[in-house]
C-alpha cells in the first residue's frame, strides 16, 4: 500500500496545538518572556564589588546601586586585600577606583586580569582624571568601561546594567545552547512519538 499523502502544514500545527493546547505562536511568545523575566531577575542578582580607598566613596557608590534596584553589592576601601577580596567573591562587575594612595589600580587592574577567577570580569574604572594617557593605559590592561567622579546616580546605574545585563544575555545563551544539545535526543523521540500518534499509517 502506498503511503497516505502528508496533510498540509496547517493542519499538523493544528493538531500539534491540539495535543498540547496552546498554539506554536503562544509557546513562543511565553519562551520570549520567560526569557526576559530571567534576564531582569539575573541582571538584579548580579554582585557588585566596589574598589575605592575613599571608605565614603564605596558607601555612596553602594547606596546609588541598591537605589537601583543591584541587591547584592559589596566594597572595600582596604586596596591591600581587594584582590584577595575579589577572588574569594567573585563579583559580576567591579568598580575599580583609577588612581588609589598606596595600591594603584592600574597595578591591581593587571592583577585581576592575570587571576584566573577575575580574567573575563567586567571592571569599570572610576576616576577623577580627564587624562587621556591614563585612560588608554587602563584599556590596553583590560579595563571595560570608565566613569567619571563625581558619579552621577542615572550614568552609574545605566552603566552597570548595560554591561552586566550583556553579560548574563551571553550566560543564558550558552545555557540554552548546552541545554538544547542535551535535550535534542529526547526531543527527537518525543518528536518520533507524536508523529506515530498523529499518522499512524505512515510511521507503518
């Protein structure tokens, strides 16, 4: 017996929607929130370190990020144990502190930078300082971003969350694509199941 022609493409999303009870659009739509809801609550949770010799410095720069909505946001003005510090957190971003009495951060830039657990974090360097020398001597060391004192609330939180916002959009691909790669064989054999349910002549 010849095989049954295959039905149209409308019908089989028409009873693929039917099994499931949700139309293909619908489940994608949802994907695309769950998406964003995971994007808004990973970029909130990030932890915020805060490098500043100025103690009141990294209490003002705390206060302005918990205003914005960062929940989990540390500091330290001892520039002597900051890496140590940085290592053992782990932090999502750093606020590091340009010019330091007795630690530099240009030297504790490069530090970070050759520590495995810090090599890829984000570090965004606060200074003072208009000098252009300066600022390309932190690039060429790895810094991601500046931000100029006095730090203005909106520039600081609108920084932040460009960047680690970026950051976690790259971690949930990763996981999405790590995810799918072990969830295709089971997929595939859902996949198998429904089409033997759907046109059992066939699948014969």
């Amino acid at each position: 017996m010849s095989p049954r022609p295959s039905p149209p493409v409308d019908a089989v999303l028409q009873q693929i929607e039917a099994a499931f009870g949700e139309s293909v659009p619908a489940a994608a739509g949802r994907d695309r929130v769950n998406l964003a809801e995971r994007l808004a609550e990973r970029t909130r949770q990030a932890k915020i370190m805060i490098i500043d010799d100025d103690p009141l410095t990294v209490e003002a720069l705390r206060q302005f990020l918990a205003d914005g909505g960062f929940e989990r946001v540390i500091g330290t003005p001892r520039t002597d144990m900051a890496l140590w510090l940085a290592q053992q957190e782990k932090p999502d971003l750093i606020l590091l502190d340009l010019f330091m009495p007795g630690g530099n951060g240009l030297i504790l830039l490069e530090q970070m930078r050759r520590a495995p657990e810090l090599a890829h974090v984000p570090v965004v360097m606060v200074t003072a300082a208009v000098d252009y020398q300066a600022k390309l001597a932190a690039l060429r060391r790895g810094a991601t971003d500046f931000l100029n004192k006095p730090v203005h609330p909106e520039e600081l939180i609108a920084r932040v969350t460009n960047i680690v916002r970026a950051t976690v959009h790259s971690e949930l691909l990763r996981e999405a694509e790590r995810q799918g790669r072990l969830m295709a064989q089971r997929e595939l054999a859902q996949a198998e199941s429904i089409q033997m349910r759907l046109f059992p002549t066939q699948s014969r």
